[in-house]
C-alpha cells in the first residue's frame, strides 16, 4: 500500500457520469446487540454494474453491515430499511436473500471438507436424473464454470486435498454458480497468492461488464482503489464518507477509517547491527513424511538477534511449510542441520520450540491459533501454563495478572478476560494469537501471515510490536504473501520458489521486480 494505487476502471454508467437508481439500499439503519450498537444509523447504497467497496477498521460494523443486509441478521432485529428495487426487503434468512439474487462469500470458507469440489459447488441444487444425483452432469457442469473462470482445478479433487487460496476460489465458483444478480465478498483475497487474487480480480470485473452489482470488502487499499468505482468507510459503526474512487487515494481513505493521519505504513525501526546468530539452517530437505518425495530442497538461511528475515514467493512455494517443520509441527528431514541459539535442532516438536525460545504464529488463527468458543485468559495463557502452575495446580490469581498484563499491553478491545475469543474482531483475535506466543518469553518469532485480515490500524499495531521484539534483541522471521508490507518490515529477504531459494536480498532498497521474479524461478 505504500505505492501508487493502479487506476480504477469503472463501469460503463459510473464512466459517462451518470448515476443509476440504487439497485440495494440501506437507509439509517441501525442494529443492537444488546446494550451494544453495532450499527449506527448506516446509510449506503448499490448501483447495477457497480463494485462499491466497504472500508473500515476491524470492528467497525462491516460484518454486521452485510449480515444485515443478506438477511443473517432478519427483518425486525434493526432499525432503518433496506430496500431492492426500489422496494422495502425483508428478508427474514439467507434463504430469502437468495431467491432474491443476493450471494454472499464470508471470509470463514463454508465448504464440506469431506466432498469434492463438484459436490460443493451444486450442494442443495443437486443435478439429479429422477430421483438418483446425475453425476456426469454435475462433474461435467462443475468442470465448465471452473474453465469460464480459468480455474484450473479438477472438479472431482477433495476439497480436504485444497490449499486455502484453492479453496477460497471455490467457494467464490460455488456463488457464481447460482447467478446472482448481486454479489457480496466478505475479504475474498485475504487468503490468495498474487495469481489467484489476479484471477478473483478478473472474474470480478467480467462481472460488472455483464451487469452484476458488487459489494466488495477488503483491507488490501490497493485492490479497493483498482477494482472499485466507489467507496464508502464505516468507522464506530457509522457511515463517515462514501466517495467515488477515482477522485480519492489511500492516504484519504485511512484518514476516514481511523479518524487520524498517517504517515508510515510500514514503520519499521531497523536495528544498526544485528547481534549474535540466532537460528542458522544448512541444505536442509524436508518431506511431508517418511519416504515421501521432498517438498522443500536444499534450503540455507540464518537470522540474527535484532533482525527481521523475511520470506516470500507465490503459494505453494514452501514458505509455511518451512516455518512449520522448523517451529516441529511438520515434514519429515531427509537432510541438513538446524542450529537454534548454538546448539543441534535435529527432531523438534513445538513443545521443546518453545523450550528452547522459538515460536511460530500460523497462519490460520481460527483453525490452528485459537480456541474460538473458550475465553480470551484461557487462549493467552494456553502455551504458556508452566509459568502459572503451582505444586502442579494451576494459580489462578498469577494467570489472571500475567493475562491481564497482556490484554493490556496488545490494546486488546474486549468487555474483559472472560469474553469468548470468537466474539472479537479479527483484529483482537490476532493479537490473542500474539500475546499467547509472547507469553512464552520467546527469543526467535516466527510470524506466519500476521496481519491477513486484519484493517490498517490493526496491522500497525502488529508492526510496532515486531519492531519492540526486535529492539529487545529478539529474532523475527516474517512470512507474507503482501510484497509491500514484506519490504517495508524486512531487514533480508528470501524468496522462496518451488520448495528452494530463488532468490536473497538485502535492503538496498528492494525491488519488487526482482523479487517476484525470484518468487516465478527467473532469477
């Protein structure tokens, strides 16, 4: 986001400077979750053939603004109007929303992971033959949206057997698929590697040249100022600015979301000279297991106290998979040597990681981070319960103080300790995530994708602590799939590419030519 936002390209009306009557309507709406107010007389409105960007700071009632609107929250639970066609809605499920030509893709995938990606994108509009499921049709139907959207995914593979950014482009084919007439994507590229974004992107605007009318979400500013043809922010729950893209900029755009200016999206404070080696690995090979062909080939780096390594390439490239056999969680070695704080690392488990002074943030905070239906204390306290253990009982009174500690210090926005983890917004789940790992009293950090789906403001809040850890001498190694904020935040960088380095840079400044070209094997 620290570079020019490509130009916009808006849709034949917006073009010729006419404005068409709404297609969907919100009007002062305003919804209440108890003596909370998630909404806050809301007023926005989609016109047919548009891409209008919703915009805002985590928590600041996105979410609750399309679950409203598609009937998740129904008519009667809010205050205000929607209106379709010129019409009131009232929606009273997503059921109603949908014969009404209304999909909505959610950042939580609700695939079965069980079924093959043809099963899922036809799951409750079965292609039947009498009363027997027509199979041939349903691979064959299945297998011609996958080629109009160029996805290159067999329709009869597992949905279990998917990458995350797979699987995100087939939830996104399953709502095509039923031809909606307007179309809301809750951050659809938060899990996609650049390629596929490029895909989503492409398929998007086909959309909008065929009439189809968009709501689009996302945190990533310079895919909402190339996709959009107008924003609107939400910051408190309220509506602040709606704006037509090609007559604003990012800097403008995060004015509105966060009520102030800045300066600085990548605000890294770089350590002069790096301290003592503290994690070194040599040709290291890894399998996925024992007698496996190898993932991951030959593999060299070290990380020095007081530095941010950076690791990037294109997904499928071995970059989670690096950290995780590293952290203990996967693969197995068939050669090359781990050194951790000048000693052996040869068979870890994420138990003695963390003994030893390294731990790893994954990815996926919901699936692998967190305990979404326990407390907030209990999630930060998870990995790190020997500190608060007594005669082999745990003290409740010390977790409380050391959570309380946290809680305060991460500026983590909940009524309190006890509130359940999956209630906050993903912003403060990500910092749970964090403060559970920092809990530990780590000396290596590693961070997978810290600040996927999370707003501006948030991801600062990331930034300033990686900047902390390593002003205190720790060692961070960051993986992300976001080319700016990889050079922004990084010391050195590799670029990883088909399980190998392609590529290793110092800040000279960076050039994100070279990198990309070291992530696609040119280099």
């Amino acid at each position: 986001m620290n570079g020019p936002a490509p130009a916009p390209q808006p849709s034949a009306h917006l073009a010729s400077g006419g404005a068409s009557p709404a297609l969907l309507e919100a009007r002062s709406l305003t919804k209440r979750f108890g003596g909370v107010t998630a909404l806050h007389n809301v007023s926005f409105d989609l016109r047919p053939g548009e891409i209008h960007a919703l915009c805002g700071e985590n928590g600041a009632g996105k979410s609750t603004l399309i679950k409203t609107l598609s009937g998740l929250h129904p008519h009667g639970s809010y205050e205000g109007e929607i209106r379709l066609d010129g019409v009131e809605a009232r929606f009273r499920s997503l059921a109603d929303a949908d014969r009404a030509g209304l999909a909505v893709i959610y950042q939580e995938l609700a695939l079965v992971e069980s079924m093959t990606v043809a099963e899922n994108i036809f799951l409750g509009r079965e292609r039947r033959h009498g009363p027997w499921i027509d199979w041939a049709r349903t691979h064959r139907d299945a297998a011609t949206l996958l080629a109009k959207f160029q996805i290159d995914i067999h329709p009869e593979t597992p949905v279990n057997t998917l990458g995350v950014g797979q699987k995100q482009l087939v939830e996104i084919v399953k709502a095509l698929s039923k031809e909606a007439r307007l179309l809301i994507l809750d951050e659809p590229t938060a899990a996609l590697a650049g390629a596929e974004t490029g895909i989503l992107l492409r398929i998007l605007r086909e959309l909008r040249a065929q009439g189809v009318s968009i709501i689009y979400i996302s945190h990533k500013l310079n895919e909402v100022m190339s996709i959009s043809d107008r924003i609107t922010v939400l910051r408190d729950g309220a509506s602040v600015a709606t704006m037509a893209t090609a007559e604003t900029d990012i800097p403008s755009i995060i004015r509105h979301m966060v009520g102030r200016k800045i300066e600085d999206l990548y605000p890294r404070t770089r350590t002069l000279t790096p301290g003592k080696e503290m994690l070194r690995v040599e040709h290291l090979t890894v399998a996925p297991k024992a007698h496996a062909p190898a993932c991951l080939h030959d593999i060299s780096f070290s990380v020095r106290a007081g530095e941010v390594l950076g690791i990037g390439g294109l997904m499928g490239a071995g970059r989670s998979e690096l950290l995780l056999h590293l952290f203990g969680a996967w693969g197995h070695r068939t050669s090359g040597t781990v050194v951790l704080q000048g000693l052996p690392h040869p068979s870890p488990t994420p138990a003695t990681s963390i003994q030893r002074g390294l731990v790893m943030v994954t990815d996926d905070r919901k699936r692998f981070g967190l305990h979404l239906d326990l407390p907030i204390g209990t999630n930060l306290s998870l990995s790190s319960l020997h500190n608060v253990t007594r005669g082999g009982r745990l003290d409740p009174v010390a977790e409380e103080q050391i959570n309380q500690k946290f809680h305060a210090a991460l500026q983590i926005k909940s009524p309190g300790l006890w509130a359940r983890a999956g209630s906050l917004s993903g912003g403060n789940q990500q910092k749970i995530v964090l403060g559970k790992a920092l809990m530990t009293a780590p000396q290596i950090v590693f961070l997978d994708e810290p600040t996927r789906g999370i707003d501006v403001g948030a991801k600062l809040d990331v930034y300033q602590l990686i900047n902390r850890l390593t002003a205190e001498g720790k060692a961070v190694v960051l993986v992300s799939s976001e080319l700016p904020e990889l050079m922004g935040m990084s010391d050195r960088i590799i670029m990883l590419h088909a399980g190998a380095v392609g590529g290793v840079f110092a800040r000279t400044p960076f050039n994100q030519e070279e990198l990309l070209a070291a992530a696609m094997g040119q280099r």
